[in-house]
C-alpha cells in the first residue's frame, strides 16, 4: 500500500457515493448544482473591511438606553454637567439626576450597567445612597412656560433650587 492508494482513497469514496446515490436520484430527481459564488472582496482586504466597518459602527453608536449618557454626567465635572445633553434620559430620571447631590452622582457614576438601567427604569436598584426614581415625586412646574432644550444653565440653577425642598421627601 503505497502513497498512491492512500492518494485515491478519496476519488474512490465519491465513486462509491455516486453509484449508490444513483438509483436515488432516478427515482425522486437530481439536485440542481449550486449557484457559483465569486467573493466580492479579495482575503487580503477582508482585515481592512472589517475595521472600517467597526469604526463605522463606533461613529455612529446610538445610547437608547441612557446608559452611558447618565455615567458621563455622573462622572462630569461640576460645571460642565450644566452644559451636558442629557435627552436620553426619561424625563423622571433627568430631573432626579439634576437634583442629585455630588455623592449621589458619585456613587451612581461608580454603579455598573445593570444597576444604572435599574435606576432609569425606576426600580430598585440597590446603590447605596441613591435614590430611586419615581418614590418621591418631584414637584411640577405646571405654571412655567416648557423651557427651550438650549437653557440647560437654567435647568440647572433650577434644580438646585428645588434641591433642598425635594431633599425631605427623598427615600432610597
């Protein structure tokens, strides 16, 4: 047994295949041949495909679940939190966010994903020293005009206004 019979083993076994698949595709019909396939692009450039397309995926990264929205502003520096787009965020969850004292939105910034959705989505999320949304109803503002999204210097002064008022009625 020679390296030429070793060599044949596969033609033989696909001799054999198609004498016993034969009388089967006699009786029930033959398989069309499958549609030739050219790639598009060469193996080469498949890296350089994959990277533009991952770059383009990171330009264009949408934050629907305000995640990461609500760490950047927690994470933020004091003064440039008023200036922060924070429209991501559900309404009863930004205002709590702009209420908060630094320690809360420390500890918030410090919290891990599952636990800051927990804290959008108004339920316990079990961060020490955080508050959860919609235990305490803020006030409402109803005799205010709606308030343009571009003052957000005015949403904050505001909110720490009604900071001390809303403090009392904190539970978390």
């Amino acid at each position: 047994m020679g390296k030429d019979f070793w060599n044949s083993l596969p033609t033989i076994g696909r001799a054999v295949d198609d004498v016993i698949s034969w009388p089967f595709r006699v009786l029930f019909g033959g398989g069309s041949p499958l549609p030739h396939y050219e790639p598009e692009i060469a193996r080469s450039d498949v890296v350089e495909t994959f990277k533009q397309a991952r770059e383009a995926a990171a330009a264009h990264s949408l934050d629907a679940s305000g995640i990461e929205t609500v760490r950047k502003y927690c994470n933020a520096r004091k003064d440039d939190r008023a200036d922060m787009d924070i429209s991501a965020v559900p309404s009863q969850a930004r205002l709590l966010l702009m209420t908060m004292s630094d320690d809360e939105l420390h500890a918030l910034g410090r919290a891990g994903p599952g636990q800051i959705k927990k804290f959008l989505d108004g339920k316990q999320h079990e961060i020490n020293g955080v508050p959860v949304v919609g235990v305490h109803k803020p006030i409402p503002a109803n005799d205010l005009s709606p308030r343009p999204a571009f003052n957000h210097r005015r949403w904050r002064d505001q909110a720490l206004v009604m900071r001390n008022v809303e403090d009392q009625y904190k539970v978390g």
